[in-house]
C-alpha cells in the first residue's frame, strides 16, 4: 500500500495516515475497505476476535468502535483508556439486551458482552472496524470493562506476536510522592535498549568535575568517592543532609527513572533544564552524587557523562 | 498544526530523538507519538511512568525547596537520553522522548519548550 493511499486507490483521509503507521509498527493487519472501514482480520485469520480486543486495547482516547463481520452481523462499542464502556449497537447479534440497556457496562455484563464479540468475531469471518466520534452519552461514562479483563477471561494474550517472545508481565510501581519502598521490577525495554551494553559504571567524582563550573556545589556518598565535595560549605552541608535522610529514597526514584534497578544513571531536575537552577544527582555501584547546577548544564552533562564513562 | 504535525516536526528536526511523545502525566497516558524509534504501547507506557518518576519525591521535593518547582527533568543512562518536559500552564501535559547522547540538548530543549507551549496552549 502507498503511503497515504487506500488500497481502492483513494486518498486516505489525513487523520487516518498516523493510525495506519501505528498498525503497520504493531504488524498488524491494515487494509482499508470501501466506506473507511478497516480490516483488522481476514477469513483466514483462525481468532478474529484477537484482532478485536487488541483494537480496544489500542484505543485510550474515547472512541465508538463499529465492529462488522462478514456474516453480516455488527456492534458498536464505545470505548477508552482501553476499556469498554457502553454497547450501543447489535445487529445481527442474539442476547445483547441487557448490554444495550446498560448505562455503562459493568462486571455482570462481561459474560454477555464476550458471548456477543463471540458470536461476532467467529472463525474464518472478515472483520472491520470503523472508528468514530463517541456519543455525548459516552463521554460521562468512566467505568467499563477493562479489556484486559474480557482477553484474560478468553485465555487471549494482547502482547502476543507471533514469532515473538511475549513481554515481561507488567508491573505497576505506582510512584507515590514521598512515597517509601515501592516494589521496583524492571521494565520493559525498546529494540535500542536491548541492544545497549551492560551497564557500565561511572566515576562519580570524575563526572562532577567534568561538568565544570556550572556545577558549583556537589558531593559523593558511598562507593570509591565517598565522603569527596566541592563548593560553598553551607550548600554542600545541605546536600548532605538530605542525603542522609533521603538516600535510599533517593535510589527508589532512579529505578523507577531509569530501565534497570540499580543500573548506572544521571539526572537533572530543574525549572527549565536551560537556564537558573538544577540538581544533578547520579549512582554508580554504591555511589550516589548529588549537586547543584547554576545555568545550562545540558551539554555538559552529556560530555561530562561519556568522559566518566570513558 | 495538530499534536501529531508538531511533534513530527521535532523529530525531522532532530534526527537524533528516536521518539517524541505527548503524555497526560494525571492519567500515565501517552496520547500521540513521533519518531524512528520500534516502540510499542507498553514501551510508551514506561516513558510514562519514568517521567512521572522523574517529578516526584525526594529529588522533586529537594528542588522545590531549593528553587522552585521543576519542569524539566533530564535521564541519562547506556541505553540513551530521556527528556521529560512539563507543561508551566497544565502541569500535567508533558513531552516525553528518547534521544540518542549526541543530540544537541540546548536546542532540542528550547525547541520541545516551544512545541509543549504550541501543544498546551492550543
């Protein structure tokens, strides 16, 4: 397919150009059909109703989704933040009474909202999906079934690609400001990421100096720097003491910041990054660094960053 | 221009951010996306959630103290650059990306500043 081209040879709309670049990244099935429908499984698809879930899974913002199968049958859901909210539409569809009459779908509904995707996305149909506007009604709807719930139920994995490995279960360390002790598991990492090296470790002190005179108070606790500082006495005394207190906190929050628990890592924390004031805080190994930048310090953090690392 | 059409416009500008992207820090929902980079929903997700991280206690706590509350927090780390950019008038939309350690960062600052600014206060 041409970028930008239907499959009938049409223009695509402009709006739909950024969702089909979606699909194609998630390898999904992207075909557009007459009337702006897409085709999110063909007949030789074995699980249409895979293809389904994963479309609600993908849709956060709120989105009345208009399912069709090639049997002729059809629903429409209104759906966000990946969970379906109303059932607004069955045609075709045998049981779908007391979803419809639903103001907002709720636990007692999912056995019959699954029988209903079911009998919709049944073996060896085409299906289509339209995405449209929600209903005014929709949007005060903020509940729903979770869709992770509705492919649990169906024993369906929405990671799943084939050839693929399934991804790392996702975890859910909610950062809590001030917060203590959130259970840190790693998280999932890009192509990039996985082609990174181990992690390294860095020179705490050598990074500080690096950074030059913009970083005009710091200091290094734990690891072979221990106890070095620079700058005014009374700021570094400060630095000190919250370290003190916060240390371990303090190493929470990098976690949570960087992909790897304990992995090496830098970070600055300010009003605009580029002017006025920042505070630079870094762990190697056992080491923690923390200091105070005055002015831009983006380049030099990065320059700092690969001579430490050297 | 729409969130789409600017944040396309920050990656043709920096070949080196691998993904720019528009999040709702209330919600951990990152609502658009841009860039080179092979990610999918959950790797978005995780952005997310690093940026939540980054403007949270103790360090946020720290610099609110020291200087006032922060609205741009930087990551760096083997794996490349994290930028996470809060809006000044919605705190909760932010521009989350992942840059390459070569790209020119007082640029590419300035320039997401600039498009966050577009984006919020559009």
């Amino acid at each position: 397919m041409t970028r930008g081209t239907g499959r009938a040879g049409r223009p695509l709309n402009k709006a739909a150009i950024p969702i089909v670049a979606r699909l194609t990244a998630l390898q999904a099935a992207a075909q557009i059909a007459p009337g702006g429908a897409r085709v999110i499984a063909v007949a030789s698809v074995p699980s249409p109703i895979v293809a389904l879930l994963r479309e609600v899974n993908e849709t956060i913002l709120g989105r009345a989704l208009r399912f069709e199968s090639s049997s002729g049958a059809s629903l429409t859901l209104e759906v966000a933040g990946r969970r379906a909210l109303r059932l607004t539409e069955a045609v075709g569809l045998a049981g779908a009474e007391r979803c419809l009459a639903a103001g907002a779908l709720e636990d007692e509904h999912k056995d019959e909202l699954i029988k209903l995707l079911q009998a919709l996305a049944a073996p060896r149909c085409e299906l289509r999906v339209t995405s449209l506007p929600l209903g005014p009604a929709g949007e005060g709807v903020n509940v729903g079934l979770p869709v992770a719930l509705l492919a649990d139920l169906l024993l369906i994995d929405l990671n799943a690609v084939p050839g693929m490995a399934p991804p790392a279960p996702e975890p859910e360390p909610e950062p809590v400001r001030g917060g203590r002790g959130p259970k840190v598991i790693p998280l999932p990492r890009t192509a990039a990421e996985r082609k990174a090296p181990p992690a390294a470790t860095c020179d705490l002190a050598a990074l500080a100096r690096a950074m030059g005179p913009g970083l005009v108070a710091w200091l290094v606790s734990g690891g072979v720097s221990d106890g070095v500082t620079e700058g005014p006495e009374e700021m570094v005394a400060h630095l000190q003491g919250f370290l003190e207190e916060e240390a371990e906190a303090v190493g929470r929050q990098l976690d949570l910041m960087s992909n790897q628990p304990g992995s090496t890592v830098c970070s600055l924390l300010g009003a605009t990054l580029v002017d006025g004031h920042s505070i630079l805080c870094a762990r190697s190994g056992e080491g923690l660094l923390l200091g105070v930048v005055e002015g831009d310090a983006t380049q030099a953090l990065l320059s700092a960053w690969a001579a430490a690392k050297a | 221009m729409g969130v789409i059409e600017s944040l396309g416009t920050v990656v043709k500008a920096f070949p080196k951010a691998r993904v720019v992207a528009f999040a709702d820090l209330s919600s951990s929902m990152i609502l658009a996306s841009q860039g080179a980079e092979d990610i999918t929903q959950e790797h978005l997700d995780a952005l997310c959630k690093q940026a939540r991280a980054s403007f949270d206690d103790p360090l946020f706590a720290l610099s609110v103290e020291a200087f006032g509350e922060p609205h741009g927090a930087l990551v760096v780390g083997e794996d490349g650059v994290r930028v996470f950019l809060r809006s000044e008038s919605e705190p909760a939309d932010a521009l989350c990306c992942i840059c390459e350690h070569g790209i020119d960062l007082p640029e590419f600052v300035t320039k997401i500043r600039e498009t966050l600014d577009g984006i919020s206060g559009g």
